[in-house]
C-alpha cells in the first residue's frame, strides 16, 4: 500500500505577512519631514561653513547672471556690492541680500569704487570683465570668490 502524506501551507491568506501599511509609511516619513525643517535653522548656527558656502553660491549666482545679461542685452553691466549693508545689486534693478554675519571685502579696479563700502564688478558685452575677487568671511571661515577679466569667468579660489 502507498503512503500519502498531506502538507498544509501554516499561513492562512494575507494575514500572517509581515510588513507595514501605507499609512504607517506616510506617518513615518510625516514625522522625518518634520524633523529635518525644524532642525535646519539650528544645524546652520552649528555649521556656520554651511552659510559661508550659501553665500559663495550666491555670490557666483550674481556675477553669472550680470555677465549674461552684459552679453544678452550687448550692453555693459554692472553688480554693485554694498559692503555695509551687505547686499548685492545688479545695475540697481535686483537686490541680493547676504546673511548680516557674513564679512564682505571686494577687490575691484580703482574706478569700480562708487564710494567707501559700495564698489562694483563691470561685465562688457563681449563676455570680459573689469575682474576681482570677493572675499567672505565667518568666523575662522574663509572663501574667495573671483572673476577673470578676460574671460568674466567667475571661480571659488582655493
């Protein structure tokens, strides 16, 4: 006589699986989403090379689109620094503004001085640029900015 022998699956259906639901991933990912916003604000006080970088970024954002504008408008453009007040301005039209705890000293061609703490960064039309450098410090913090005359290219020096 043969022998049979009967295997039963243990799981009944779905609900031995283990796993999360939807809503629990959703809450979950609520919570970290949470976290990390309120947290920004804090890790920035903590890292301050963090809004030193931020600055940097911004700076070269600026002198990017001055030279593009010099270039698309065939017409010389000027961003303006105001190093009091911390702020960028390009021909006057668009204000940039810097975190206040950040030092600003620009280095720039004699006659790109407007007066004590505003000078400027000239972009012409063909590209070129009357060059310098921007300097940012914070804290023990240090990152330079500059911009070739030949080229108008702008750069973060090392």
């Amino acid at each position: 006589m043969n022998k049979t022998r009967r295997v039963e699956s243990t799981a009944k259906g779905c609900g031995g699986a283990r796993g999360f639901t939807l809503i629990e991933l959703i809450v979950v990912m609520t919570i970290l989403g949470l976290a990390l916003t309120l947290s920004r604000p804090a890790l920035q006080h903590a890292f301050p090379w963090i809004e030193l970088k931020n600055a940097a970024r911004t700076t070269m954002t600026a002198l990017r689109e001055a030279r593009g504008r010099a270039i698309g408008s065939n017409r010389e453009i000027v961003l303006y620094f105001d190093l009091n007040g911390r702020h960028l301005s390009i021909d006057g039209a668009r204000t940039v503004f810097l975190d206040p705890r950040v030092g600003v000293t620009l280095t720039t061609a004699t006659r790109e001085v407007i007066q004590s703490g505003v000078g400027g960064i000239r972009f012409y039309p063909d590209g070129s640029s009357s060059g310098g450098t921007v300097e940012l410090t914070l804290d023990r913090w240090r990152q330079v900015v500059g911009v070739e005359w030949l080229t108008g290219r702008s750069y973060l020096a090392q």
